[in-house]
C-alpha cells in the first residue's frame, strides 16, 4: 500500500500555514461508503451519476438530507449470528437514498439487509463474536445509532 501524506491549507489572520493531517483521517481510495479510523462512516468514492442531461435528472434520487433517521426498537433485542432482527425507527429515506446497515461488534463487514420502507428494515446478525453491539442505520439525513444489542452465541 502506498504512503501518502495529506496536510491541510490554513489560513489565520492573513498568514497561510501548511498543516501535516493525521493519517488515521486518510481513506483509501477503494472504499466505496465505509467505516474508516477517525473518520466514522464516508461516502468517499462514491460513484456520481456520470452525466448530465434532463434524462439523468429525473432518474436520479431525490434525498432529504434534512431529516435525521432515529431507531425506536431492535427486535428481538438479542439474536444469534445469522438470525434476522427487525429495526424500526423513522427517516430512513427512500430505498435509493438509504446507504446500509452496521453493527458495531462487526467493523466494516458488509451486513445483509433488506430495506422494506422509511420506517423499517430487516437485518442478518453478523457472525461475530458474542457480547454487546451497537445497531448504526445509515441513510441520507444521517447515522441513528441503536440501544445496546446483545449478540448471544451460536
């Protein structure tokens, strides 16, 4: 893996100052919407709609980034790896502007989920280790974090 430095262009009171960033805010340039060290989720890399034109207008999304998801219940609230859990909440958007499911136990593992509408989705618990986890629905207004969840063993 290549080393890259990145550094940051201030400016203060007339004065520019060239500032070394942290390396733990660097994202690799083949994420494609993950979780990263020191940055928590990113849409770094994210294909564009690629184009112009009042075809590709009308194709593309509409998302109300305005309104933030929130998570009311995980149910049940402790599930073994490979079980489904039911989270619903409010604000989770459009099936086209809804960007994924995470638990926290799992780091950046893609999680299977299925969007069912603005208010609920179905999850598979990830094989992780047994313990306590967090539930992070991700979708255009934001990241709504769950209550604690317990993973049980297999």
């Amino acid at each position: 893996m290549q080393s890259r430095s990145l550094f940051a262009l201030i400016t203060l009171f007339g004065t520019f100052f060239l500032l070394p960033l942290s390396p733990a805010l660097a994202v690799a340039e083949d994420n494609n919407g993950a979780f990263v060290d020191g940055a928590g989720f990113t849409l770094y890399g994210t294909e564009s709609i690629k184009g112009s034109g009042s075809e590709k207008v009308e194709q593309d999304p509409v998302c109300d980034r305005s309104k933030r998801p929130k998570i009311f219940k995980v149910e049940p609230d402790e599930a073994k790896p490979g079980q489904k859990v039911k989270i619903t909440g409010e604000n989770f958007g459009s099936k086209e502007c809804f960007h994924g499911v995470a638990f926290s136990a799992a780091g950046p593992a893609k999680i299977e989920y299925t969007f069912v509408n603005d208010t609920t989705i179905e999850a598979t618990v990830p094989d992780v280790r047994a313990g306590m986890s967090f539930i992070d629905v991700v979708a255009g207004g934001g990241n709504a974090r769950s209550k604690g969840f317990l993973v049980q063993t297999k």
